[in-house]
C-alpha cells in the first residue's frame, strides 16, 4: 500500500501546478557549490509551484541563517510532459531568485513523464527511456548553463517508489545517457549519481544500498558519475552512534565508501542530499540535536562533500514536519543550531563570531515577524535563546543548577502545600461524616418508627376488644381453655396446655394458665428504644389445627421482645411441648438450611424489617449470638404476650 501511495502523493503535491506556456527568462552565473564537508545547504523540492514571493521568502529565510547553497526539484513529468512541449516558468522563477542572490544550486531531475516510461507501474516512477532523460537534460543544462553548479541524476534509486522496477543495471543505462550530455552542455557541472535512501532490502520494495552499489558497479556505471548521493534518515539513532551497527546509516556509508575504493573511486566525495528528523516524531530538540550530530561527525568523514538539510518550512507539499521552520515561519532550535554551525565551520569566532551568530539569530527572528505581535514575542525568545548559547555557555550553566534548585525548592513547597491541603481536606472528610453519623444517631431516636406512626384505627380497637375477651378468658375458672383466634391480629394463642404456640420471635413456646388473677390489660406503648433496627423479628406461620390457616404478623422490631428461654432454662413442662413439637412435619416450620441464604450478611436471628420471611434464627437457639446484648430476657407472662399480640395486631392493621 505504502509503495503505491507514496509516489502518487509525491506526484499529487505538484499536481495543482497546471501547465503553462513555455516563456523564456534570462539566467545569469551563480556561485557554485564547495565540494566539501563544511558546505551545509538546505534541500527544498517545495521550492517547485511556489509563487515567486514565496520563494523570495524562502530564499531569504535560508539566506539568513548563512545558507548559501540549495537543492531543488525539476519534475521532468511537469517539465516536459509532452514530448515537444516544455514549460519553464516554474523553474525560471526558482533559478532567477537564486541568481539573485548568488546561490549555488543542487538540481535534482527525477520523475517520469507517461510517455517516457519503459517498465513499471507507478506513475513518475516508471524506469526511464535513457535516451528522452539525456534528451531533457540536454535542454536543462543548455538553458540555464552556470545557473545549476550540480546535477542529481533521479532521487533514491533503490525504491520502487522512485524507480521501478528497482534496477541497479537499469540505472547504470540511465547514467551512461545523462552522464555526456550534461557534460557536453556544461563540462563544469558536477554529475552526481544514486541518491541512495538507508534501507534495507525487502524483495522488490527496497534494496540495501550497499548492494546496490555494487549492483551499479558490475553494470559498468564507473566514469559515469562525479560523485555518490546518499540519504543517512534515521530518526532513533544519532548518526555517529552508528558505529559498527549493522545496517545503521553510518555502518552503510562505510561500506558504500569501501566499494567505491575498491573499484577505483577513492577520489569521489558522497554527497548528502537529503537529511531531517521530523517534529512530529520527535522534540524539536531532539531534530537539533540529531542535525547537530551529522554535520559535527560529517566533518571527520575524509570521503565526505557537501551536506544538504531537508527541508525549510513545514506543511509544504512534500515537507510534512521536517522544516526547520514552522509554517508561519517561526524558526524552530534546528534552524539557529545551523546558523551557528555554519559559521563555525566557516572560521568565524572570537567577537566577530559571537556578533556574527547574534546577528543571525535576529535576522532570523526580524524575518519570522512578519504580520502579528504574537510571532513577535516567540521570535524575542528565539533570539535571547540563541544568544544566551552564543557567549555565556558557562553562565547558563551556573543559572540552569540555580533554577534547578529552586525548581527542586518549589515543587518541595508545592508536595508540602498539596499534603497539607490533601491532609485538611481528609480530616474535614472525616468530620462531615462523624457529624452526619451522629445526625443519623439522633435521627433513629427521635423519628417515630415506621410501624407506629402506621397504625390503623380500627386494628387498634380490635387489638384492644382481642386483649379485653383473652382477660376475660383468664379470669375464668376454665383457663385452660383456648382463647379465641382474633381474625386481624393473626397471632394464635394455643388451646391445649402441649400445643405450640408461636410468637413474635418465638421458636418453640407452651401458654400456661396464669397462677395469679391477670390485671386488666391495657396497649402497651411501643418503647422508642424498640425503633433501634438490631434485632428485628418477624412472626413465623404456624398451624394449630387442621382447619386453621397459616398466618404471618409482624412484629414492632424491639430489644425487649418476647424470647423464649433456652432449652437448659425452660420448665419441665416446656421441654416435653418442644419435644412434642419435633414431632410436627417438616412443612410446619422454615427448614434451616434455608437460614444461610435468606440472611447473607446479617446477625442470626436477623431478617430486614418489613421482610415479611421467618427469621433465619429463633430466639430459642442456644448460640451466644441470639442472646440479647442487655441481658437475658425475662420469661414472659401472660400480660406480656398480650401485649406482644396487641403489637402483632398493630403491624397487622397497619
């Protein structure tokens, strides 16, 4: 995907560029280009389909930062896209702002036109007709003579992208072609071969160019070249930390050297054309460093010619982020950093030098500030940055270990503040909840429990009539006979001394005739302590005979609620009842290995209020945990399970 995407977006960007009619503008004599490793330049190929105030722009921006020489694209499938037909315009304007300026210019022709093609799919990057590039350079060099002071013959060989199929004996056809017409139209002109990327071979896509090389050599390409291009990108590591790394940049370009060498071209320098880190890989810091890093190792190479840093500005149809220029023309920290290292390189130090890199720093600002206060200010501090580096490198240092003490200082202050801040905030926590907790507290108390504040009317007075016939019941010499199943209360007073009889929190209970007369019973008021949601009972369904139903009746939850005494407590009498009522079926009471699923969480003995399901635990359960946390309860006289039954009838009407 990416081998077919890249040459259309390289042929798109330039697309817009219509065809022009073919005009002819005089071009004079420029400065040629230093074959040395101290000439540092800046590869452009936006240059192509500017406006002629863009370039101006461009040139000028370059010019202040002390470059001097540039490299720019001449599309031949633009150029030339008919085989009679040619227009110049667009380069005429690059070549005259240079001449202008006394620039000296890198040609790179590449592209093929449709026409032009002999092999391959991708469009500008068909393989060539040697014959129509020999032709067409004929005509570049012819029309601007000492214009150009080199010659890049097609741009990184060893990718499809760019040339397909990849052919290193394809190439080395092409260079035999352009190699004497060049030289015939201009016998000056440096003659540069390959443009080689840093790759490594895939089959078919890209070919390492150390191979490649080779592959030019066994094709008979020696003579046929001034010098070899090549393109060491490479965005983790630096360029001299490539060292004896295989397939690194630096490894490549040694090896390419040695080739050269051994076929008999130990004289010819390498050529960068083209090198950048983009910024939205990595820091703007980071570019600077990494470019600092080539030209400072690029000087030792005895091999090394020229060095070309691509590209100038941003967001320019094949710039992506490798400016060093923002697209509003801020100048980011590569863009001083090259300032400075061509003046180093160029011998200018003491005074002079500081002036002279100050100098640059402002003409690069002065021509980033062009319309807004805005690109005034970042430029102010590009400029005090870039002095700041130029002659107190030693002061900075000394300030950056103050400011790094009182960074370290100030974030102490700031944790110290944030913990203090962090601590009050959990302790103003901490007491809004003990607050709210003791509000709850209060609010329990003096709030009326739901099943008083609910009770019905006419379930009151039936509780008081059911409470009035069992006195009566009682003080009649027939106390053993069972009182009457009041219908809304719900709760069953046994018949017959023997038979269960269960209560509100009663497992297993025996009602006895009273050995003493029972006072007249009057509705026990529901003690406020009773609202405490800690033991809450519910009112297990029993059945007294055949005919009688099973009924439920809740109780008002209360400490103090009618508990049967443990079994080891009970009277005689009580013991044979609950051993009676063992013999009941099964159906007749909640079986208890269903007590761990209803009360998950809960104390035994415990349902929620309101539940209306029998409690998982009774209060006949001999476990320590069912006893009440005041104390054991009293047994309970008949007066007593009276009012228990008024209660149940209360939460029964309710």
């Amino acid at each position: 995907m990416l081998t077919v995407l890249i040459p259309l977006a390289v042929v798109c960007a330039y697309a817009a560029q219509l065809v022009q009619p073919v005009t002819h503008t005089a071009v004079t004599p420029t400065a040629e280009i230093v074959s040395a490793p101290s000439t540092i330049g800046m590869a452009d190929s936006s240059l192509y389909g500017m406006s002629k105030q863009d370039i101006d722009t461009t040139l000028d921006m370059l010019q202040a930062m002390g470059v001097q020489d540039v490299r720019v694209y001449i599309p031949w499938v633009y150029t030339q896209p008919l085989p009679n037909q040619y227009n110049w315009a667009p380069i005429d304007d690059i070549m005259n702002a240079a001449k202008a300026r006394n620039m000296g210019v890198l040609a790179m022709v590449n592209s093929t036109p449709v026409w032009a093609g002999t092999a391959g799919n991708f469009p500008g990057a068909k393989t060539p007709d040697p014959v129509a590039y020999a032709n067409f350079m004929t005509q570049v060099a012819t029309r601007y003579g000492k214009t150009i002071s080199a010659y890049e013959v097609w741009n990184e060989v060893n990718c499809v992208c760019f040339y397909d199929p990849i052919s290193p004996s394809s190439y080395a056809d092409l260079l035999k072609a352009a190699y004497p017409a060049i030289k015939a139209a201009d016998p000056s002109a440096t003659v540069i071969a390959a443009g080689l990327g840093s790759v490594f071979t895939v089959n078919g896509i890209t070919m390492n160019p150390v191979d490649y090389v080779n592959g030019m050599y066994a094709a008979g390409a020696k003579g046929y070249f001034d010098a070899l291009a090549f393109h060491p990108y490479q965005e983790t590591l630096k360029f001299s930390d490539g060292e004896g790394v295989p397939l690194s940049p630096l490894t490549q370009i040694q090896k390419i050297y040695d080739l050269m060498v051994a076929n008999g071209d130990g004289a010819l320098k390498i050529w960068i054309t083209e090198y950048g880190v983009p910024t939205n890989n990595v820091s703007e810091h980071t570019q600077a460093e990494f470019i600092k890093d080539l030209i400072d190792s690029w000087q030792s190479m005895s091999f090394g010619g020229p060095l070309f840093i691509y590209t100038t500005r941003d967001d320019q149809p094949g710039s992506g982020k490798f400016g060093v220029f923002y697209a509003d023309w801020i100048p980011k920290e590569a863009a001083f950093v090259i300032a400075q290292e061509i003046l180093r390189l160029n011998g200018v130090g003491g005074v002079e030098g500081i002036a002279a890199r100050i100098l640059a720093a402002v003409r690069l600002a002065v021509g980033a500030v062009v319309d807004t206060v805005v690109k005034i200010g970042q430029a102010v501090v590009k400029v005090a940055d870039a002095a700041w580096n130029a002659f107190v490198d030693v002061t900075k240092a000394v300030t950056q270990a103050v400011v790094n003490t009182v960074k370290w200082v100030a974030n102490a202050v700031v944790q110290g503040v944030k913990w203090v801040a962090n601590t009050a905030a959990d302790v103003t926590k901490a007491v809004v909840a003990g607050i709210s907790n003791v509000i709850q507290k209060i609010g329990d108390i003096i709030r009326p429990p739901a099943s008083v504040a609910a009770v019905n009317p006419t379930a009151a007075l039936k509780a008081v009539a059911t409470m009035k016939e069992v006195a009566a019941e009682l003080d009649s010499p027939k106390a053993t006979v069972a009182t009457k199943q009041d219908p809304a209360a719900g709760t069953k007073v046994a018949p017959v001394k023997g038979t269960d009889v269960k209560g509100a929190g009663e497992k297993e209970s025996v009602t006895e005739p009273a050995t003493e007369p029972a006072k007249e019973p009057q509705v026990k008021p529901v003690d406020e302590k009773s609202t405490e949601p800690k033991n809450p009972a519910s009112v297990e369904p029993d059945v007294t005979a055949p005919e009688s139903k099973t009924s439920e009746a809740k109780a008002p939850d209360a400490k103090d609620a009618a508990k049967a005494d443990p079994d080891d407590k009970k009277p005689a009498s009580q013991k044979d009842s609950a051993a009676a009522a063992k013999d009941q079926p099964k159906a007749d009471a909640p079986k208890s290995s269903d007590a761990p699923k209803r009360g998950m969480g809960k104390k035994a003995g415990q349902q929620p209020a309101g539940s209306g399901k029998p409690a998982a635990g009774t209060a006949g359960d001999d476990s320590p945990k069912d006893q009440s946390p005041r104390g054991k309860a009293p047994k309970q006289t008949p007066a007593k399970k009276i009012a228990t039954s008024a209660a149940a009838s209360q939460a029964d009407g309710a």
